[in-house]
C-alpha cells in the first residue's frame, strides 16, 4: 500500500478545477469549434445556477422528498466479525431511489436542462443505472429522453431496458466496436453533434470535457458530506478508510470529494482487473494506462499500439470504460488515492459474501470495492475502520450472475 503523503499545496488545486477545467494537466475542453460555444454555454449557466437559493432548494427538496436522502451509513457486523479485523460500514446509496448513486447528479443535470429551456435531455448508460435515473428525471420534470446503450450491455442489463422504456425513455443500440460502454458514449457524443441546441447531453460520470467532471462531482459530493456527518455521529471520529469503485469515477468522487484534505483518511479507488491483465481482459486504467485524449478531454487512458482507446472487459458493465475522471488522474499523480485493482472471481466473491452475510444485494459495480474491503479488513485492527460506497444495488446484475456463475455458489 502507498504512502499518502501529500504536498497540502497540491491538494488545494484538487478541490475545483482550473477556469479551463484542467487539474493539472488532466482535463479540459476538447471539441469541435461548433461545441465550443455550447460548452461554454453551459458552463455559464451552471456557475449562475449552482448557487442559486432557487435552484438549489428545489434540488434539497427532490434529494429528501423524492430520492430518499440522507442514505444511511450502516455497520456490516456480520461481515466484520466473519472476516477478524476492521469494521466495515457501507454508505447505503442502493437505497436511492432508482438504486444507484446516479440519481444524484441525473437530478441536477435535469434541472439545469429545464433551467436552460432544453426539451430533451440523452446519456449514455453501461449498467443502465445512469440511464434509469435519467429518464426517471426526465419523466418527473416533463424532458424527452434518449439513452444509447452497448447492444451487449443492453442484452446484459435488460432488466434496467425494460425499466428506461417503461419511463418513457427511447433505448437506442451502439451496435458498432465491442458494442459496450465506450460506444455507447461515441454515439451519444455523435448525436449531441447533430443537435447541440434543442438537448442538453447529461453525461454519466466524472468524465468528459469541462464543465462535466466538475459538474457531476458537485452533484455527488452531497454523498461524503452526509457520509463524514453520519461517520462521525456513529463513532465519534472520521473513518480510517475509504474505499469506492472507478470506473468513471463519479460515485467515488462524490464521496472522496468530502475528506480530500483529511490527512489521516486513507483512500482507496478500486478499478476492474477482469480475468486478466492483457489487453481487452480488464478495465485498470488508473493502474495499467497512460495519459491520453478521450471524448473531449484528457486522462489517465488504456491505448493500444496505435495510441487508440483499447479495449476493455469487465464483469461489471458500469466499469467498462477505458478512461477515467480528470480529477482521479490529479489525485493519483498528487499521490492522495491508492488506486487498486479487483478481480472479475473476487468481485463475484464479494457478491455472494454480502448478501449472503448481510442481506444486502450488491450491485457488481459496488461489489468490487466490497471486495478491496473484504480483502483489507483482516490485516487491519479491529478498532479501524473502512467506509465502503455502496454505490447500486444488486437486481439489475442477478439473472447475469446466476446465470454465468450460479452452479458455483449452490443455485
């Protein structure tokens, strides 16, 4: 495990991003010069809204009204006992409502559309979390909605399909590349290009040019204000660890955004390593890449020989992106966040462990950073403690898992 030690001088430039979107050297805006404007656009009506009383009371009254917030902070006990060391909490985003962290930012991304006389708003969506939340959004503020979904992610995840169209939300297939996350967001980019005016593009995660990454992190971050209140009412101090998946990044940011500059708070971001470490086998990029251009802005990124986004595969289909957030590439260059990897079997693992433990489905996504917990937690005293974001929950994932690994685990 790294040291995370870190320059404080450094550290202050990872709370917001420069006027250009750049932290560090990562980020930015890279588009075509009919986008420019637009982005521009938009990022001037985010900073007019975002603190805007108006804006921001109606979005504080849909968190606790509609999407159920404060999610709670709970004490895994039998998972802690079973394992011998640290205690394990989990920050319980699953219970949102629509199941995952996302309807957090899809709310504010939504709102913000309206505010700028948009009429339809369109994602992409891997897990289908992000699309769900979005054309949930969508259906509560009256906007159309577009989600483009891998034509593989969309055979995996039907189940959320199915819960997008239900909302009214038109499910359009990526049918070209590995037809998976990657793709899905090339032809929700290319479909913003065609009409950049009349839709806004609420992209998915921490990832994107500027004002994106910023954005959807400032919608996220009320998960580790909630969570450093609720961590502390619990047990009087601060958690030892956090822990959170990456694949984008934007759940793992929302919490880690709170306890940036809490030296004695050791992070750790958990990136897939599917079933190996070649090449189209896994999704590590923080871990395996290097600095690159990718849908408008710059990151950490896994290449191929021709310097092109290579290929990736993961369990989890929420992390199957072979970029990651601006900000996660700062913070592992500043060496604030340890970024480790998680297996396609230990993920699994993880799964059955905590429902079966705790009664708690796992999404596979969340499943990883249950299982860099579960991996920590024995060689820990059992007075520290490890926060785990518990970013989705388990139904969309229970068909594939049964299906793919079911015979394994006694179904």
């Amino acid at each position: 495990m790294k040291d995370q030690t870190v320059d404080k001088s450094l550290l202050e430039a990872s709370v917001m991003p420069d006027k250009n979107g750049f932290f560090g050297e990562f980020g930015g805006r890279f588009v075509p010069p009919v986008l420019e404007p637009l982005m521009q656009e938009i990022t001037d009506a985010y900073e007019k809204i975002k603190d805007d009383p108006v804006f921001t009371e109606e979005l504080h009254y849909l968190q606790k009204h509609y999407t159920g917030r404060p999610s709670p902070v709970f004490h895994a006990k039998s998972l802690s006992t079973q394992l011998g060391g640290a205690q394990i909490y989990l920050k319980r985003e699953d219970l949102n409502h629509t199941g995952a962290h996302k309807i957090n930012h899809c709310l504010g991304e939504a709102l913000l559309a309206k505010k700028m006389g948009k009429k339809k708003i369109i994602a992409e969506t891997g897990a289908g979390q992000h699309g769900v939340a979005l054309a949930t959004a969508a259906a509560l503020l009256g906007l159309e909605c577009d989600i483009y979904m891998g034509e593989v992610d969309i055979k995996k995840e039907y189940p959320n399909v199915v819960r997008m169209r239900i909302l009214g939300a038109k499910v359009i297939p990526a049918t070209h590349g590995l037809k998976t996350l990657k793709e899905a967001v090339d032809s929700a980019f290319q479909a913003y290009l065609a009409d950049p005016v009349s839709q806004l593009y609420a992209i998915g995660s921490v990832v994107g040019p500027h004002p994106f990454p910023m954005m959807v992190r400032d919608f996220q971050s009320i998960i580790g204000k909630e969570a450093k209140e609720q961590f502390q009412e619990l047990n009087g101090k601060l958690p030892d660890n956090l822990v959170a998946c990456v694949g984008g990044g934007s759940n793992a940011m929302g919490l880690f955004s709170a306890f940036l500059q809490d030296e004695n708070v050791k992070i750790h971001g958990v990136e897939p390593a599917g079933t190996s470490f070649k090449t189209g086998d896994h999704a590590a990029t923080l871990t395996l890449g290097q600095p690159g251009m990718i849908h408008g802005f710059k990151c950490y990124l896994l290449q191929d020989e021709k310097g092109e986004p290579a290929p990736v595969n993961t369990v989890a289909s929420g992390l199957d992106y072979p970029g990651v957030g601006p900000q996660h590439s700062y913070l592992k260059d500043i060496n604030r966040v340890n970024y480790e990897t998680i297996s396609d079997k230990e993920a699994i693992d993880a799964f059955f462990q905590l429902s079966r433990n705790e009664g708690i489905i796992p999404a596979l996504e969340s499943a990883h950073a249950v299982a860099q917990a579960i991996k920590m937690a024995p060689g820990l005293p059992k007075d520290e403690t490890i926060l785990v974001n518990l970013s989705g929950r388990g139904d969309k994932d229970i068909d594939y898992v049964v299906e793919k690994y079911g015979k394994d685990y006694g179904l």
